[in-house]
C-alpha cells in the first residue's frame, strides 16, 4: 500500500514522513482556493533542500490550470511529480507531458456521485495516477471529510491507472477505508494534524503503520 503525506510545510514535517518511508510527499504550491499548508514556491524548494528525502518522491500539489505555470513551478521545485487538483483540460495535461516527458501526473477526481466514475474512465487517458477526494464549496481538499466509498471503489475497478484514495481519512477509518475501496494507495494531510495545523508525529508514525497491515 502507497502512503502519501500531503500538506508537509515544515522541514522536520518532510523529514518525519522520509524516515517513515512515505511513498510521496506533497507540497502544496500554486494554491488558489482554501488551504493552510499551502507554500511558496521559494518556501517548498527551500524545504527540499534541506532535508534527505530518502527515496520518498515529491510532489506539487497544485490548483494551477495552465500549463505554462505548473511546468515553470516544477523545474523550479526541481521534482517530477505533480498533482493537478483543479479542472484542467486534457489539451494542458498534455503540454505538461511534452514539455516534461518523464512527469509522474497525478489528477483529482472529486467523488460526487455516479457521474465521477466517468470522469475518472476520462482522466486515466491524461493522467498517471488519481487520486479521489472530497470536495465542499470553497474547498478541493483538505476537507477532513469522506466521501461515499462505494463510489470510489467501483472507480477502482473500472479503471485501470493507479488510484489513491483521499478525503477524511485518519487512524480510525483508515483500515475500513483500505478493506473497502482496495485502492493502490491512501493520501492523507488533515487526518494527521494537531489542531493547530502541524503534523502529529504519533498518527503520522500510527497512519503508515495500519496502511501497510502492521498495525490493525
């Protein structure tokens, strides 16, 4: 099971999830809507370098649409990997894939209903991976909130591309979450927080435990 931190705005933050052995690690930059972890570009690259990421990837979480803007953000964090969290057209998708041709792209379907297992069947076209999240009305993540299961496992098998399941999910719900869906990975940010916004290193430590079936 694939564990992606997301929301990692602190360089002690980055190197816990490293250590942990996160897959990825998501940095929240070009934010538009809702989003308190979210960076500067300056802030993100500065985080990057100071820290040993250990193999984990990392990732731009980004509300950016245009292409011109998250192929520019990219090469300036200097990483591969993207996660487009807005509607974006599939014409930008693919300006990104040319300009950056080793991209590992990551898209947002937001689990609403029947209708987002077409819209996923649509994206796996563009995209390397999903990842399924919930959305409320000013917010595209981050919600701490679920969404119907149901849905989301029926995206993972109708699709064929990796899919991260996203949304609310936390030390509790994780392994129903997981039994459930049987999705490639789980993505979480808010569910690992102390009210405050910092991660919580003990459900960071106790969340990829349970992913990974070592902790029940």
């Amino acid at each position: 099971m694939k564990v992606k931190f997301c929301g990692i705005s602190r360089s002690e933050e980055a190197a816990l999830a490293a250590s942990l052995g996160a897959d990825y690690i998501g940095f929240l930059v070009g934010i538009t809507h809702t989003a308190e972890d979210k960076l500067t570009n300056r802030q993100a690259r500065e985080i990057l370098d100071s820290v040993d990421l250990r193999g984990s990837v990392p990732v731009a979480v980004t509300h950016l649409t245009a292409a011109g803007d998250v192929i520019s953000t990219m090469k300036e964090l200097g990483i591969y990997a993207v996660q487009l969290h807005d509607v974006i057209s599939p014409e930008e998708i693919l300006k990104i894939r040319d300009a950056i041709p080793d991209a590992y792209i990551i898209k947002s379907v937001h689990v609403v209903g029947e209708r987002s297992v077409e819209a996923a069947l649509e994206l796996e076209k563009y995209a390397d991976a999903l990842v399924l999240d919930t959305i409320t009305a000013d917010r595209i993540g981050g919600t701490g909130l679920t969404h119907d299961w149901s849905i989301s496992k029926k995206i993972v098998s109708s699709v064929k591309k990796p899919v991260f399941l996203a949304g609310g999910l936390n030390t509790q719900n994780l392994a129903r979450a997981i039994e459930t869906v049987r999705p490639y990975g789980v993505d979480v940010n808010s569910g690992v927080e102390f009210p405050d916004g910092r991660k919580n290193p003990d459900k960071m430590r106790q969340f990829i435990k349970i992913a990974r079936g070592e902790l029940v």
